[in-house]
C-alpha cells in the first residue's frame, strides 16, 4: 500500500469509529503539511471533514491549496491580537478564543468585513501553566461578561456565533484523569447551554485520546499524527 492510499485507510478507520458517536466529526489537523495530494487523500473520504490549522503564517502559505477543499476550516491554535483579521479572513471558525479584548476585536473585524464567523471558548480543564485558556474557576465571570456585552450591543450575534467550547489538555495524563477532565468539560457545556444555546459543540480529544474524548461527549476531534503520521520538521 503507498503513502496515500495509507492516509485513506487510517481516514476512514478513524470515520467509522467517530460514526458510533452521533453528531460527532472528525477534525484534520494539517500543521506541516501542506501538499494537495497528502490532504485530499484524507479529505476525499467525507466532505464533512473540517480541516484545522494552528498557525496563521502556515496557513497563508498553503492558502491556495487549502482554497480547492470545499470543507469547512478552523483556526485551533494561540492568536495573537495581530493576526485576528488574517484569521477572520481565512476561517470559518477560530476555536480558541480566551479572553473578552480577543472576542470584541473577532466582532469588531468580522463586522468590518460583513463576516459571520464561529468562535468556541478556550477552557484551560486542566489547568496547565504551559497552556492558554479560560480557568474552569473564572469561566462563569467570563460568560457574564460576554451576556453583559452582547446585551449591550458591543457583541453583535450577526458578526460571531459562540458555538462550542475547546480544551487541550495537559500532557502526560493517565486515562482516567483524561476521562475526568472530559466529562467536566461536558458538564460545562451543558451548564453553558442554558445561557448562550448556540454552544453545542465541544471540540477535544486527539489523535492518543480521541476515544475516551467521544466517550465524554466530543463533537469534534482533532487529529493529525493519527492520520499523516509523524510531524514533518519545520
């Protein structure tokens, strides 16, 4: 079998496991790869695919390739304030959104552009120093400060949908914690539910935790080595 038809085959194992898991998608993540043939060999096999990019700069430089995919593309990496037009620009969704000021620049840039785009909330589960994201502690000031903002019109629901939420979690966890830290971010999405009804997405798991990610209630898994194998080096 040679290196396409290899990607093809772990693509469609990967497909028909998320398949037992309704509304669940699968999420490519394509950091260091950038060739038509290596993605389509993937994204061939379902057009509900989405394909996931981490860097800004990587994602400009494969820009023509990643416009001849019709499948839906997220931003899961860090964004710095700088780069949020870019990203607004190229995405239909930035995953990854930790604070309000990061929020009112997404709105603010995407009414400038006459742009919808969807954000997910960035929860820090695990409370990793080395990682970004909202403290499971603070997530309840933060979403009132979002109601607080978009009842006061500076967060126009014509410019961003809050749809999900994402998590990373911290390395070297034993099964169970990851099984723990998942079900929590659950529990919060439903709790969230009750206030912002759009955030029905909750983006976790890769390639080494997808199963247990879908097994606490994932909508999206993100996965890259599971599929192209090892990085390439940069």
């Amino acid at each position: 079998m040679n290196f396409f038809a290899d990607i093809t085959e772990r693509t469609k194992c990967i497909l028909k496991t998320i398949s037992d898991f309704p509304h669940a998608k699968l999420v490519l993540a394509t950091k260091t790869h950038s060739e038509f043939y290596v993605l389509n060999s993937a994204l061939c096999c379902d057009k509900n695919i989405i394909i996931a990019e981490n860097r800004i700069q990587e994602a400009e430089e494969k820009l023509e390739v990643l416009r001849k995919f019709p499948h839906k593309k997220h931003f899961i990496g860090t964004l710095q304030s700088n780069k949020v037009k870019k990203a607004v620009q190229m995405f239909d969704c930035i995953e990854t959104v930790d604070s309000l000021k990061l929020l009112l620049k997404i709105n603010r840039i995407a009414g400038e552009l006459g742009k919808n785009i969807e954000i997910f909330l960035n929860i820090n589960i695990s409370k990793d120093e080395n990682k970004s994201g909202i403290s499971p502690e603070q997530i309840d000031n933060f979403i009132l400060e979002v109601l607080t903002n978009i009842h006061s019109k500076n967060i126009n629901k014509n410019n961003v949908k809050i749809s999900g939420l994402f998590t990373i979690l911290k390395n070297n966890l034993s099964d169970e914690k990851k099984h723990e830290y998942y079900a929590e971010m659950k529990k919060i999405q439903i709790k969230l539910q009750k206030k912002i009804p759009s955030i029905t997405e909750l983006s976790m798991g890769m390639s080494g935790d997808y199963l247990i990610a879908l097994e606490e209630g994932a909508t999206l898994v993100r996965i890259g080595r599971g599929i192209f194998g090892e990085r390439k080096t940069l």
